[in-house]
C-alpha cells in the first residue's frame, strides 16, 4: 500500500475511536474489527463495530461538520467530518451503514499512489 502514513492515522485513529466511545455497554463482547485489502491500484479499508449504532435517517450527516447524532454524544462533531475530508485529500470515497443496536461500518476506498 502506498499512501501518506499521517493522513491514513488521522482515519483510523478517528474511527476506532468512535467505536470504542460508542460501544454497545449491554453487549457481553463489544468489538471493534478492521479489514485492510490491497491491490496494485487500491486499497479498501472497513472499520465496523457492534456498537450503538445509528438510523438510517442520520446517516447522510454523519460527515457533516459539528453534526452529532444525539444529545449524548460526545465530542464536537468533527471527527467523522475530518475523516471525510481526509479520505477525500487522498482522492478516496468513504461510506457508512449502520443499524441502531448492532453497530456500525465505515468502508472507506483510496487509490493506491
């Protein structure tokens, strides 16, 4: 993989974060799990958690700067922003899905360069 070393930090370091902030406390074994596949032109990078999850109707927003899903939410709201605009200076794509309950997953694509 051939990448700016900081910038994919500033990714993963965000949304690991996340996952273990919003755990699912009611759930005996919370995890979080990151699966990295590269080829010659790019690499695919999937964060996913079983976590609190999040509505579909929130979703498109969650890389909105200062959004936060709920009240109980901590934090500023700029960590996914700052994701998503880090993904983007690498010329890469990111999306999330998410069901309240069972967790979240971020897919993340960039070009290897």
């Amino acid at each position: 993989m051939k990448s700016d070393k900081s910038r994919l930090s500033i990714i993963l370091n965000n949304l690991v974060s996340n996952a273990i902030r919003y755990q699912n406390a009611q759930l005996p074994n919370p995890f979080v799990d990151i699966k990295i596949d590269t080829s010659d032109t790019e690499t695919d990078i999937v964060v996913r958690d079983n976590g609190i999850g999040m509505s579909k109707d929130v979703q498109p927003k969650v890389f909105d700067m200062f959004y936060r899903v709920s009240n109980v939410s901590v934090g500023s709201g700029l960590g996914l922003y700052i994701v998503k605009e880090t993904v983007e200076k690498l010329h890469g794509k990111i999306a999330v899905d998410s069901e309240p309950g069972q967790g979240s997953t971020f897919k993340i694509r960039i070009p290897n360069n």
